[in-house]
C-alpha cells in the first residue's frame, strides 16, 4: 500500500433514495480521502458489490427494502477483510445496534459536509491504528455513541471511569459530565477489556486505575477507595476478582 492509499478510502455508497445518493456523491467528491467505487439502492446489491469491489468503507442507510443497513453491515463484516462502515440514516433509534456492531460513526440526515468529514477522519484514524497494532484483539470496546441534545456524541471508552447501572440503561461518567446509555451493565461488562475495567457491584462497573486502595469496614463489608477520595461498597459476589486485582 502506497502512502496515498494509506491516507484514501475506496468508498461504496448505499441509500435506496436516489437523491440521497447524489447528495453523498457530491459531498464524498469535496473529500480528498474519498474515492467513490459504486452505489447500491438496496442490501443484497451493496453485499454483491462489496464482495467485487472490495471498498474500504461502506456510507451505510439504516432502512432499506429488503436487507436493512444492519443486516449489510453484519454480514459484510464476514468479508476478508471488512469494510469500515458509517452509517448514515435518519433515524437515530438505532445507534445502539450500530455500536453492537462497531461501526465508525452514526451521521443524521441531513449530512452536513463537516460532520461526513470528521466520520471520515475517524475512519481513517481507526484503520491506522489497527495497521500499527499488527491485527491486535479488538474484541473489546474502544468508544461508545450517546445521545446528547439533538445529536449522537462519541465517547472514548479511555475517558470513562465509572459506569453505573440505571434499570435498563447504564450511565458513563467521563470527568465531571455524564451520560445515560441504553444498555443493560451485564452487557455492557462482557464488552469492556477487564485488563482496564472491573465490575465491583451489580450497579458500579470502573476502570482499574481509579482505584487507589481497598478498604475493610468490618462485618466482612469491603470499598473501593478511588483517586478522588469518594468510597464504594465492593458487592460480595464480586469482592473475590476484586481482591484477586489486588493480589489477595
């Protein structure tokens, strides 16, 4: 791969509305990283043509006839090797299925040319950093989309450092700012590397390194102390891996 492939993405639109594809046209043609290779109007056409043209991302309707945005990206992820995929849709109830399935981005209709530019640089950015792992694991999650206002905000998993369950959402802490996720923390927690997060509660996931010290309350009651001095009481279903963090 030449320098200038490294930096440009051969790119396979898919959007069952006509206009909406001459849109994304015009827009991919005003991004230098882009190279449109085709279009398709619906799923199994996109599928056929990925498996041809071997793009390197698909600009992905969510609602299509016949196989939805979701099931193209499933099963175009089987490809070897898949297309990074950012989804682009009106709709913004399913961004946790699009998070299930890792896609780069989820941009609302309509797209404006900088919002297409800033998926794009994230698209480019995740391919250099798997480049520079060699193919490492990236079985666990490395960021979140949560709605915020009127738009889908994305959250570096790194940033946050302490998840807390709230029925059948989750709430991410990163620094003094919070956001509700609709996911359930039993989920949640078989997607988070446990080299960097540990659930201590059936309600408190966090990441290991805000965890300063471990406390004995007495009456078999164990907390975590974290760095910024606040104490949570360690469930006992979970004391054991806890200690075990710790070497005890």
């Amino acid at each position: 791969m030449t320098d200038s492939d490294a930096q440009t993405l051969r790119t396979l639109i898919v959007d069952d509305e006509p206009l909406a594809i001459e849109r994304m046209q015009v827009l991919c043609a005003e991004i230098p990283q882009l190279t449109v290779v085709g279009t398709a109007s619906e799923g199994d056409s996109a599928l056929r043509l990925a498996e041809k043209l071997g793009p390197d991302l698909l600009l992905l309707d969510m609602t299509m006839p016949g196989k939805d945005g979701l099931q193209v990206a499933a099963e175009a992820g089987k490809l070897d090797p898949p297309p990074a995929v950012i989804f682009v849709t009106a709709h913004e109830n399913f961004a946790v299925e699009a998070f299930d399935l890792e896609a780069i981005d989820y941009v609302l209709k309509p797209v404006a040319g900088d919002r297409l530019e800033r998926a794009i640089e994230r698209a480019l950015a995740r391919r250099e950093s798997r480049q520079a792992d060699g193919g490492a694991d990236d079985r666990w999650l490395s960021e979140f989309w949560v709605p915020h206002r009127s738009e889908l905000l994305r959250v570096d998993v790194a940033e946050v450092h302490r998840i807390d369950a709230e029925r059948d959402y989750v709430r991410l802490h990163v620094g003094e700012t919070s956001y509700l996720l609709l996911q359930t923390i039993a989920g949640l927690e078989e997607k988070l590397d446990p080299e960097k997060f540990i659930r201590i509660h059936r309600s408190t996931i966090l990441r290991r390194d805000v965890i300063a010290g471990l406390k004995h309350e007495g009456l078999g009651v164990w907390c975590a102390e974290l760095a910024d001095g606040e104490a949570l009481r360690i469930g006992r279903t979970y004391l054991k891996k806890v200690k075990a963090m710790a070497g005890r």
